[in-house]
C-alpha cells in the first residue's frame, strides 16, 4: 500500500483497514515484544483489532540477558501482557559472540531462533519509519545493492510463519504520540544511545542533521526501499529464468552460462547460491569465482566455498557439492525404491527414469544395493569390461567426487550400474529403469 494514503488515517483504523490478505482469517498472531516504545504501541495496537479481526493474540519477550535491567524489562512486559489478558512466553537465551562476530549479529540470531518456534501464523515485529530509513542508509553505506536497499518488508516468510512488520508507515514521533493519546509505558534500552554503534550514530548525530534540510527524508528513503524491492525482485525472476535454461541436472553449464551477459551471469550464481541455500559468499568471492570460471584453463577447477557447500568447475560443468559430510555408509539395502522415484541415500538423492537402455525391472525387485567404491571394479559394457575409474572419467565426474560415486550391485553380487554414467549391458532390458544419482 501507498505509505502516504496510510498515514492519513490512525494507525488503529488503518491496520484494520489494510490487514494483510495473508493474515486475514488466521487464527494466532504473537508480538515480538521488547518492551520498548515501538513494540508496546503494537501491542496495544492488535490488542485493540483482535475482536474485530478474530484471531488469538500472544507476545514473546527474548530475555538475553545483556542489560543489568533485562529481568525489569521482563516484568514490564508480564504488567502490559497481564492487563490486558494476552499470553506471554519468556525466553532466555544465550549471547555468546564467537570470534569476529558482532555482539548484535549473535542476539539478533538468537530472537529469530525463537521467533521460529513460535506456533502462531504470524508473528509481527514493531519496526518503524524511522528504522526502515536507518537500514536504508546503512546498507547504503556499505554499498548495498537492490536486494540490501529493498530494506525490510511489510510482509515475508520465515519458514511456515508470516513475519509481520504492521507500523512500517509510521514515524517514532507519531509512536510516541500514539503512546502519549493511550497513556502506555515503556522501558528505554540504554544501548540505543551508545553512539559506538553504527545505527546509533546515524540516528542521534546524522539524520537530525538531514531532517534539518529534508524533513521528508524518511518518507523518500521508504520510496527508495519500495523500489528497490520491485527492482530485486525482477532480478530475481530473470535469474530465476536464466539458471533454469543454464542447469541440468542440477549442474551448470558454462556454455549456457557464456550466452548471457556478465551481469546476468553473476545474478545467476547469486541466485543459486540462495537456492542452494548455502548462505552469503560475500561479493568478492564470487567475483572472483565468476572471473575464474570463464578464465582458468582446462586443468584447473576453481572452486567456491560457501559454508558446507562447494561450487567446483570441471569442464564444461559447475557441481554445487556438499563436500567433506559425514562417513557414507559402506553398503545401503535399495529394495523396492526404484517404484518410488526418488530418495536420498548416499550423502544425494538417487532418482529413476524409465529408460530403452535402463536396468530390468525384474532383476532390481530381487534387491539391490548401493555400495562404496573399493577400486579395480570394472562394468560389463558392449566393447568388454570397463574399469568404473574410467568411466567416472569420460563421463566428466569431478575427481573430487569419484571415490565417493556410489555403485549399483544386484542381489547376486552383479555390478549393474553406475548410476548417472552407465548401466551393464548384461542388465539391460527395453522398459528398463535408468538410476541418477546427483550428490548432495
Ligand atoms: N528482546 C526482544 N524480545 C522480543 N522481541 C524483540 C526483542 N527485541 C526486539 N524485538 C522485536 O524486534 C523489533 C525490532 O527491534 P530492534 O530494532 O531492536 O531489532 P533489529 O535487530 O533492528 O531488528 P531485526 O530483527 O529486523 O534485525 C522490536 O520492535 C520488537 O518487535
């Protein structure tokens, strides 16, 4: 909704002129509650929708126990909760930084752990106006792109739950007016005026300066974030588009990849990098990366480390692996799982296509096993038996991924394939099934 048309209301009757779509008719919501100024106004705020909208209202105070007053916080959140007849979970938690972590990043990590557990379906957060604008700068400053800009949204997904964001239109000063109008209290986190930090700063020596000049300023900053969301998320469709037409079998090809532009190719190991889920490579990992990709020589294989994942080039192909997991097992029972379709097993997931070339369906339902490869197995094949070694070879595995390339042995101890590579001719029938296997 258009920031400016919502402000002309209270925020009462707007918030339940404008209530989410995706919120309407669920039936729990619970406020991340502080037990600042900001979180209490929304307290007070679904406490007084909650008849009108229907839905079972309850609070969740992180206690992290940082402040020498973090059990008053508490006990000023239980009095709010408590006189209004809305439930209220305490959880403690530990903020422990390890090295070169921010004491913020951590304890902002440990109120989304539990923020998780919540079982409401939405769970609503009291930023403000004034934060959205601070986060815009901020990610400006350390030369964010459109995805950073976009700030924070009204409305997202954190796993099965909405995460709410109700008060984005409204400045602090007319929180606090709102506070003043409903008689709230509120507790003052001392670390907000501790100028060491970076948001801190902005917001007590900086942007009053700004406001002196542009008193609009939140409002243009919050158009900023509004378009710069518009703006990621078609990047996100194109990239989306382009690792589509780029991946098979989960792999990329370079001579797909090659087609597009530079940036586009770049958005795209962005976007697979967050499909895989792997986490943040930081831009110039994957700068670097990228450049590699397209330059190094054929006997190399540049690689990226992203958390447990590893984008490794070999060929013509990008494997996005999960290398170094725990022990796979030496043998594994596969009875009766190729009418299933597909499964994971041997640290990925092993599918099966119907295939003129494929295994004999009658032989896979005497049993089959996945085993480890010991060396020196060699496959029945048309021209004689091949050693599997080399077929891993010509078929463009990794070396990285071959000793760990499981192998597919019938019930009377028969090798019959290797899966994704080729399947002994000795196996073989019409109507067969092909096995894939695609490592993790
Ligand atoms: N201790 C807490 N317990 C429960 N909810 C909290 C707590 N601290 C903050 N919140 C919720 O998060 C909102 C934003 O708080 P704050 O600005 O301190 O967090 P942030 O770290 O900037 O937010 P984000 O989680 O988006 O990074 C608060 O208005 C409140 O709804």
């Amino acid at each position: 909704m258009d920031d400016s048309r919502k402000k002309r209301l209270d925020p009462l009757s707007t918030l339940l002129t404008h209530w989410p779509a995706e919120l309407a008719g669920q039936a729990s919501i619970e406020v991340g509650l502080s037990g600042g100024l900001d979180s209490m106004v929304l307290l007070d705020l679904l406490w007084r929708c909650r008849e009108q909208r229907h839905f079972h209202l309850s609070a969740v105070h992180v206690h992290h126990g940082l402040s020498q007053h973090a059990d008053e916080w508490v006990e000023h959140c239980r009095q709010a909760c408590l006189a209004r007849g809305v439930p209220l979970r305490v959880e403690r938690v530990d903020v422990r930084p390890a090295g070169g972590e921010s004491l913020e990043a951590v304890a902002r990590d440990a109120r989304y752990r539990v923020y998780r557990q919540s079982s409401a379906a939405g769970l609503a957060l009291a930023h403000h106006l004034d934060d959205q604008s601070e986060t815009v700068l901020l990610q400006l400053l350390r030369g964010g792109g459109p995805h950073a800009l976009a700030a924070m949204p009204e409305l997202r997904r954190l796993d099965r739950l909405w995460l709410w964001r109700p008060l984005l239109a409204w400045s602090r000063r007319e929180l606090e007016a709102y506070a003043a109008t409903h008689a709230l209290t509120w507790v003052t986190d001392e670390s907000n005026a501790d100028t060491r930090w970076r948001r801190n700063l902005l917001r007590h020596d900086i942007l009053p300066l700004i406001e002196s000049a542009l008193p609009d300023y939140r409002q243009h900053l919050q158009r900023c974030a509004h378009m710069m969301g518009q703006a990621a998320q078609i990047l996100d469709e194109v990239a989306d588009q382009d690792l589509d037409a780029c991946l098979q079998q989960g792999r990329l090809l370079l001579s797909r990849l090659r087609t597009l532009g530079m940036p586009r190719q770049r958005q795209l190991l962005a976007r697979w990098l967050k499909r895989l889920e792997a986490g943040e490579a930081g831009p110039d990992a994957l700068a670097d990366f990228h450049g590699q990709l397209l330059t190094a020589g054929a006997d190399r294989h540049p690689q990226l480390r992203v958390g447990a994942l590893s984008l490794l080039r070999y060929r013509d192909q990008v494997w996005a692996v999960r290398l170094g997991g725990g022990p796979l097992p030496q043998r594994q029972s596969l009875t009766g799982l190729f009418e299933a379709g597909e499964q994971t097993c041997h640290g990925g997931l092993l599918q099966w296509v119907t295939h003129e070339r494929g295994i004999a369906r009658d032989l896979l339902r005497e049993g089959v096993e996945l085993r480890q490869r010991c060396g020196g197995e060699r496959l029945r094949l048309e021209v004689g038996h091949k050693p599997v070694k080399t077929l891993l070879q010509e078929a463009g595995i990794p070396p990285a991924l071959r000793q760990s390339w499981p192998l597919l042995f019938l019930a009377d101890g028969r090798l019959a394939a290797v899966p994704s590579v080729a399947v002994a001719t000795d196996c073989r029938a019409p109507d067969g099934v092909w096995p894939i296997w695609l490592p993790d």
